[in-house]
C-alpha cells in the first residue's frame, strides 16, 4: 500500500504530461508541482511566510548538509525539520548521494557504504543507505530518498552500469531499513546517459514497492536533449499510478519538457541562485537585471505575474538593488522567481486538466527560457543595421556569395559547406553517393534508413527528400501503379521502399535562422522544415518519407534511433564539434553498428579521421571530391565491406590500400583525435587492419618487397 494514496486525473492529449495529486503526513499536494530547495532547513534568502505565500506544497532539504549542521541530535531534540524551522507543510529529504558525488574533497564507495570527509571538520563520515535512512527518518521528513552511487552523466558505460547495480542493491537495503515508518520513500533510477541502462534500472526499480520514483545523476554534465532522451525513456517505463520526480532539474523550459516527457515533481537551486545574479524568469524569457538599458525603466519585470516582487517595484529600483548588492535585491528577485516557478506549474496543470497542453507547450518551448536580448543595439538601428541583426541567432549568422547563403558558427568561425554551392554539395557528397534513390527500389520491406548526423540548415535531409519526391513524380507518371498512399509500401516491384529520415541536431538555431531567410536557402522552401521544428517529425504519404528530428548530442540520441543504412556525417569539424570526431565516438559507433551493413559518407580525408575509422573497426574507402577537395571519406562497416567487391550495397567503393597506409606511416597526424600517449591501441589496429591484410596477401611480389 502507498504512503501517499497518488491519484491521476487527466493525462494530456498528444503528450505523457500529467495532473495528479498524492497527501502526505502533512498535506495534500498537487502535481505536476515544484519544490524550492531549502539546502539548510531555509531557501536562501526567503522568509517561510513568503515561500508558503508562493504556494510550495513541499520543501526539500538536504539529508547530507543537515547531518554535518546541525547534526542529527538536534533534529531528535526538537522531534523533526517542521518544528525546527516551523514548516507545516510537506519536507522531501534528499539521501545526501548527490553530495557524496558533487561536493569536492575524497570520497570512496564500497559495497557496504559511502565515505567522505566532513567539509565542516575534515571528520571520516561513513553514509550507508541504512545511516541515510536512520538520519531522514530523525529528520522527519514527509518523503526519503534512497542513497545512490551518482556518477557523471558523461561517465564510460562500464562505470555507470557499475554504479546502477550497486544503487538497486542499495535500493533494497533502503527499503528493508526503512521498516515501518510512515514516511514514504522513493527510489532512484540511475544510469547516466546510456538508453540502455536507464531502461534496465527503470524496470529494476519500478519492480520494488516504493511510493515514488526518482529520476537521478541528469543535470549534471550532459545536454539538454540527452537529458530530455533519458527522462523519456525512463518515463515510459515507470507506473502510472507513483509519482515521478526529476531530481535537481532545471530551468522553466526543462520543467515544461519533462513535464511533457510525464514527470511530476522537479527541485532546484535555480530560482533563487540565479535571482543572486540579477537574473529574472518572466513569462516572456529570462531577464537579466545586469543590463543597463533596465536602470531607468519603469513597471514590474514581469507584468504578468502577482507576487509581493512584481506588485510593489519597478525593475529599475531591481536594477538599482542588484547594482550595488544590496541584499534586499537577491531577495526580492528571488521571491519573484519562487512565485513565477510555482505559477507555472499551476498553468501546467490546468492545461492538462484542460486537456489543452500541447498548444500551450508549443507557444512556450522556444518562449520560456529565452536569453535576454533586451537593451542590445535595438534602438536607433539603421535598416542595414536592423538587417544585420536578423543574420544572426544564438551562435551563429548567415553569410552570403552569389546570393546562396551559408551558415558560420560564431565562436568557431567555421561556416557550413564553405566553398561549394551547399545543395550542389549535398546532391553530390551525400544523395548520389550513397545511391539513396537507388535503394529505394530494392526489393526490401523494412525502410531504407538514413542518418543526417547535424542537420544544421537542412541542406543534406532536404536535398534528399527532393531527390526522393523528384523520383516518385518520375514513377507516378507510368501507368498501373497503386494510389499514391498505398505506392510505397504495397507492390512487388518498383520504387515501393519508405525512406526514414533521422536528423540529428542539438542546436536548432542554425536552421531556425535559415529559415528566416528563404532567399538564400532555396532548399527550405517546402512545408518539411517547418513540420520538423514544429512537431520533431514529418510525413508525406505521397513521397513515402518520415523524416524524423532528433534533438539533444548525438553522442547519446544515436541510442534511441533506428538503426541505419547509410550515415550523412556532415557535423562541423573537430575544432567546433570534437566530440563526434573521436577515437571513442566512432569506437561506440560502430559497437552500435556491429552486424549491419552500414556506410558513413563525410566530407572529411583528413589523416587523423581515417585512421579513427580504420581504430574503430570500419573499413574506409575513398569517397568522390568536391570543388578544391580531390576527395572525401566513406567508413563501411564490416558488413558493408564484405560486399564492396562483390556486387552487393557497396560494389565499386575504393578501398584505402597500402599506398595510403604508407602516407599515414609518415604522417604526422598519425594518431586519431581524441587519444593520448598513455594508449596507443589504435596504432596496432590500424596497421593490422583486415583491409590491408588482404591486400598484402593478394598483392604482387614487388609491391610486398617493397614494405620489407
Ligand atoms: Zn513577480
């Protein structure tokens, strides 16, 4: 039986997002909901008449700073956290595993237990998950936490599947230790960013008889859309009739993804951490109380919102505050962001109840979080100026030559397909190469599936879509074929295969800005882009295309695709996205890729990539060249490669031979990116290399001689 009895009542239409409600020992609370961090027994800053004010069902506290200050005896003397800070409402006490893993200083972990040093007294602690119990049930709160092994979300997948099974180890014994308090308790869903061992530690803990269930280790290193992946996944495997919290997460806009993703129940510092900044969240995006163009500006910060903040001051005397750190400021503005969090949770669930939540979710995903841009150069902008202004979003702008527009990442400098007309590139390097519409006449029920890896302005899926509906036209106009609906899935013969289209993106904005400027980007004159953006998928019956956006680092999205035939690897280069560049990457690639036949086209020759491929386990060719570039790089897996002279998927691919080996003994950018001194596997697994093994046996004499 549940501790807190937690009803459903609506699930919204076209989304996991959900209202529900569950009592504890202390009140009943209403989700989805979220709970201010009261890290000391107080959120920072604010009186507890005003957090009660904001609406807080629940407080939560942390186990770990609470033991070391003011230790657990004090909570025994005064029976409990409510009396002490005098909360009537709800408490969740967290198990103090985040500390062990976040805070600086030595730290082992053991089967049997956690020890660190105090960073009060540089006293040895030992933390097992039954103390972590004894201490929150001497704490009194209304709902405990497991303690768990939190390790970085970027962690190798060996580490992190260690550390999930020693968390539902510890899960167990938490269970068993918390006996038969009647305080409810969650559990804790670990895993890192691996899909894999976050579905198996989801059903691994979703099988033990906890009241709640907790989400734990995101937010701490890895991207939003990895996180957003992950919550998924675990989400999806969760029962309906618990309570699913995120731990430590987030911003407004996270809130409103994993609200959407079903979660239930968020925490943390942000609201009022930031507010220390000068930095407001508003119904029309952040709002940065550092810039000048607010010092003299009149009205609230955010017109919108009720709270003692926004009702009593301008966001000049805000600003005024902030400027010269005065207290009161930090606290005012962390008021308001209290308020404004606990009122958007409050929206979100009436437009659950309303069952109108996927409008509200799709006008407030790109609105909520947005940076403040207030007070740039917007006032007495020329026209030129104003549009210069347009050219740029985010990290990147547009750049023009003969009225073909490009996009260059800012920091970097680097510019997508730099020299050649980008379509002309994309039609080349990418549809044609790969045989795209070919293969879509092959005899094959499963759908040919391509990965448009960094989908930037859409050049490379677009390019491809066009090929694609330019072929069906092509097909339809012969006689006897089955209705445009039904053409692609149903005959014996003929172009009949379905094309799924994967993008993979983590920063939307390149094709956003793109899209402002159609002019220039020719290729984004279709309904697919919009469709995309606005929905993360788009269909066309009569080309028989899905087109499918993946959001998030590709490092952890590629988990959660289906598996492909052909690979568009197209990212920007190692200086701007190194991660996709390295030995490991490709190593993980082609782990996920073992079995099938699989070819990855990049625009890429460089020394070092080839040799990462060739480390990793594909077998490279050359790919065609593209304007001043003699040549581009195709990997193949070893699938893929057993056919490349025999007819099959790869026929006619140019395998690398000795000649490029040779090239690589004397080059100095031997080693693939990403490797250091300390590991020099990959030397060994280029040189012996099967792709070069045949070729030595099978070569003439002379060419042999010649290497001795
Ligand atoms: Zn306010």
């Amino acid at each position: 039986m549940s501790r807190l009895n937690f009803q459903l009542e609506a699930t919204a239409s076209g989304s996991r997002a959900r209202a529900g409600r569950f009592t504890t020992l202390h009140n009943e609370v209403l989700t989805p909901t979220f709970m201010p961090v009261g890290t000391h027994a107080a959120v920072r800053a604010q009186r507890r008449e005003d957090v009660l004010d904001s609406g807080a069902g629940v407080l939560l506290a942390n186990t770990y700073h609470l033991m070391l200050r003011p230790g657990v005896e004090i909570f025994e003397k005064f029976g409990g956290i409510h009396r002490f800070m005098n909360w009537p409402r709800s408490v969740l006490t967290d198990s103090g595993g985040f500390q062990i893993f976040s805070l600086p200083g030595s730290r082992s972990v053991s089967e049997e237990c956690a020890e660190f040093k105090s960073y009060v007294d540089q006293t040895l602690i030992r933390l097992s998950p039954e103390s972590s119990i004894a201490a929150q049930r001497a704490i009194g709160s209304d709902i405990m936490m497991v303690l768990d092994q939190c390790v970085a979300s970027t962690v190798e997948h060996g580490v992190a599947e260690r550390a999930m099974e020693l968390t539902h180890r510890w899960a167990l014994r938490s269970l068993a230790a918390r006996g038969d308090s009647p305080q409810a308790l969650f559990g804790i869903v670990q895993g890192a960013s691996y899909a894999d061992l976050r579905a198996a530690s989801a059903r691994a803990i979703a099988d033990m008889p906890f009241d709640g269930y907790a989400i734990g280790g995101l937010a701490v290193g890895e991207g939003s859309g990895a996180r957003e992946d992950c919550t998924g996944i675990v989400t999806e495997l969760l029962p309906q009739d618990k309570p699913r919290y995120l731990m430590g997460v987030g911003t407004t806009r996270d809130l409103l993804e994993a609200v959407h993703r079903g979660v239930d129940m968020f925490d943390c510092i942000l609201p009022t951490a930031l507010a220390k900044q000068g930095v407001a969240f508003t119904s029309q995006g952040r709002r940065d109380l550092r810039r000048a163009a607010y010092r003299g500006m009149d009205g609230p910060i955010d017109p919108k919102c009720g709270c003692p903040t926004c009702s009593a001051h301008s966001i000049a005397y805000l600003f005024h505050l902030n400027k010269v750190q005065e207290p009161q400021g930090w606290q005012l503005l962390g008021l308001h962001n209290v308020h404004f969090y606990m009122q958007l949770m409050r929206t979100m669930r009436e437009h659950i109840l309303a069952d109108d939540w996927l409008g509200f979710y799709r006008s407030q995903r790109d609105l909520l979080d947005a940076r403040d841009s207030y007070g740039a150069p917007v006032r007495h902008v020329t026209k030129a100026q104003r549009q210069k202004l347009k050219l740029k979003l985010g990290r990147y702008e547009v750049v023009v030559r003969d009225r073909i527009g490009r996009i260059r990442e800012m920091t970097s400098g680097e510019v997508m397909h730099p020299v050649n007309d980008p379509a002309e590139e994309a039609r080349s390097l990418y549809v044609e190469q790969s045989r795209l519409v070919e293969r879509l006449t092959e005899p094959e029920a499963a759908p040919l599936v391509v990965w448009d890896v960094g989908l930037g302005a859409g050049t490379n899926a677009m390019a491809a879509i066009q090929a694609v509906e330019a072929m069906r036209r092509q097909a339809n106009r012969g006689p006897a074929l089955p209705a445009a609906e039904t053409a692609w899935t149903a005959g014996p013969t003929g172009p009949h295969r379905r094309l799924t289209l994967v993008s993979f993106e983590n920063d939307l904005d390149s094709l956003r800005l793109a899209l402002r400027h159609p002019a220039w980007f020719k290729h984004l004159r279709h309904a697919a882009p919009r469709g995309l953006l606005a929905d993360d998928r788009w269909s066309s019956a009569a080309a028989g295309v899905d087109w499918l956006l993946l959001r998030g680092d590709f490092g952890a999205t590629k988990f959660t695709a289906p598996l492909p035939d052909v690979i568009f690897f197209d990212p920007f280069s190692f200086k701007t996205d190194s991660a996709l560049w390295t030995l490991a990457a490709f190593r993980e690639l082609a782990n996920l890729l073992s079995g099938k036949a699989a070819e990855l086209f990049t625009y890429s020759y460089s020394t070092s990539v080839r040799a990462a491929l060739l480390a990793a386990g594909f077998y490279v060719a050359r790919g065609r060249g593209t304007g001043p570039k003699s040549e581009t790089t195709i990997g193949l897996t070893p699938r893929a490669a057993v056919d490349a002279d025999g007819g099959g998927i790869s026929h006619g691919r140019e395998l690398l031979g000795e000649e490029w080996l040779d090239k690589w003994r004397r080059s100095d950018a031997q080693a693939p990116m990403g490797t250091d001194s300390s590991d020099a596997s990959w030397h060994q697994a280029v040189t012996a290399h099967p792709q070069f093994q045949a070729r030595f046996v099978y070569s003439s004499p002379r060419t042999r001689g010649a290497h001795r």
